[in-house]
C-alpha cells in the first residue's frame, strides 16, 4: 500500500474512533479529534507529517510491505 493512502487510512480511522468514543464515553475525545484534524491543516501547510516519518521507519510504502499487516 502507499504512504500516501496509509497515512489516510489512519487519519480516517483515528478521527471515527475518537467520534465513537464522544459519542458513548465522554465529550472530552472530540479534542482527539481536532488533533487530528489540526495535524491534517498543517501538514497539508508544512509538509511535515509525524506519521510519514514513523511510518517510513516501519518500512511501509516499499515494494514488499502493507499498513495494515
């Protein structure tokens, strides 16, 4: 899988999961998600992405490798 679409897959499954705990635990994960959400801003800005960075560590984005195994 690309860098591209992990970091997406990511950012897209951190932001629902933060909504679902707001929604049956406690108002205050919805602060998780402007977290996420400000880090999308400014990358988006910057081109500084911390989870480019630890994924690429990881190896993922190479020929061999997949976010999500």
């Amino acid at each position: 899988m690309k860098l591209e679409n992990c970091i997406r897959f990511f950012a897209g499954s951190f932001i629902l999961a933060s909504l679902l705990l707001a929604r049956y635990h406690s108002q205050n994960w919805l602060w998780f998600t402007a977290f996420v959400g400000f880090n999308l801003l400014q990358s988006s800005l910057t081109g500084f992405c911390p989870l480019e960075m630890v994924l690429k560590k990881l190896g993922v984005g190479k020929a061999s490798s997949s976010c999500c195994s």
